[in-house]
C-alpha cells in the first residue's frame, strides 16, 4: 500500500510542476460555479473529469485529471482496504476505491477549515492535541488508505478524528489509517 501512495504522490508532485496547482480535494468541491475550484478546473484542468462546482461523488474525481490528457498516472489508485459499496466514515455520496486525497491549498478561499477535513492532520485539531500528530503544512497534500480496520474515523471519547496513523505492532486488527505525506513526515 505505501509504495502504491508513493507512484501517486511522484504523479501528483509532477502534475503540480507542470500546471502549478494541486488537485482538488472533497472539501473544496461543491462550492457553484464561481468558486475557486470550478475555476481551476476550467483554467488548470482543461475541464477533465466532472465541475467540483457540484460535490464529487467518488474518492476517484479528484485524479481524474492525472489520467489525461497527459496521463501521470495511468490507471487510478485503488485503496486495497476500501470497499466501495459502503461509507468508510465521511458523508454518504463520499465512496470509492481510491485512497483519498486531501491537501493544505491556499487557494481555499476558507482557510479557517484548513482545508480538509482529516482532524488528525488539522492545526489545533484533536490529533496535535491528544497524540501530538504534526499538521498539513501549507501546500502540502496527503493520501490516505482507510487501512486494515477499513474506517476512517474514530472516536476517542471526547470527539471523532480522522486519520489517526495504523501502527502495525499491534498486529493486523489495529484500528488506524495508513497516510503518505508528500513532505515525507511519518503519518
């Protein structure tokens, strides 16, 4: 799984070269056709995939443009954890086989929400609070496989976070996600 995240990272880190932009992720999706996002996909992403002016209905959208026209990748990623036909923890229409990508972009015209929501990898969230974890920096991206428990989110008493790192020493039924960080800080 790790080095799958690893390909897809080097494709998205050649995307972002080439056009200068990072992908668009679930929580910049949705927001009409003026958004930040819509517009992107218009100037930056030669209109491939669907308009994120309208919510993505698969973890598969967001790599649509890494397929073609220039293919980075040339099939999509698939999250061997992940069951399609289920949520993994996130909103209803929000499924799919792929890991799921999630960034820090400036280009959030909300940066209160840190743009994603994996409160693991969110400053001040409940993950640098509770388990020390070390934020998204600015501009990067993260992927995330739901790991061998095949959730995304856990509660720890106090609230539910998403994306608390697997640790394999307690052996194949730990709960936990498995994250590939594009600075290359352990997730």
């Amino acid at each position: 799984v790790r080095a799958g995240m690893r390909g897809v990272g080097t494709a998205i880190e050649a995307f972002r070269t080439e056009r200068g932009v990072l992908l668009i992720d679930f929580w910049e999706d949705g927001g009409g056709v003026s958004s930040p996002a819509s517009q992107r996909w218009r100037e930056k992403f030669g209109r491939v995939g669907r308009d994120p002016a309208f919510q993505y209905k698969t973890f598969e959208e967001c790599y649509f443009p890494l397929t073609s026209p220039a293919a980075y990748l040339t099939t999509l990623p698939i999250d061997p954890f992940n069951d399609p036909s289920r949520s993994v923890g996130f909103g209803e229409n929000e499924k799919g086989l792929a890991y799921i990508y999630f960034d820090n972009d400036v280009l959030d015209p909300n940066p209160a929400n840190h743009d994603h929501g994996v409160e693991y990898y969110a400053p001040g969230g409940p993950g640098q609070v509770l388990y020390g974890a070390v934020p998204l920096k600015s501009e990067e991206f993260a992927l995330l496989s739901v790991g061998p428990d095949r959730f995304i989110e856990r509660t720890n008493g106090y609230s539910t976070i998403r994306g608390i790192p697997y640790n394999p020493t307690n052996g194949t039924n730990s709960i936990g996600d498995m994250v590939f960080r594009s600075s290359g800080i352990p997730g």
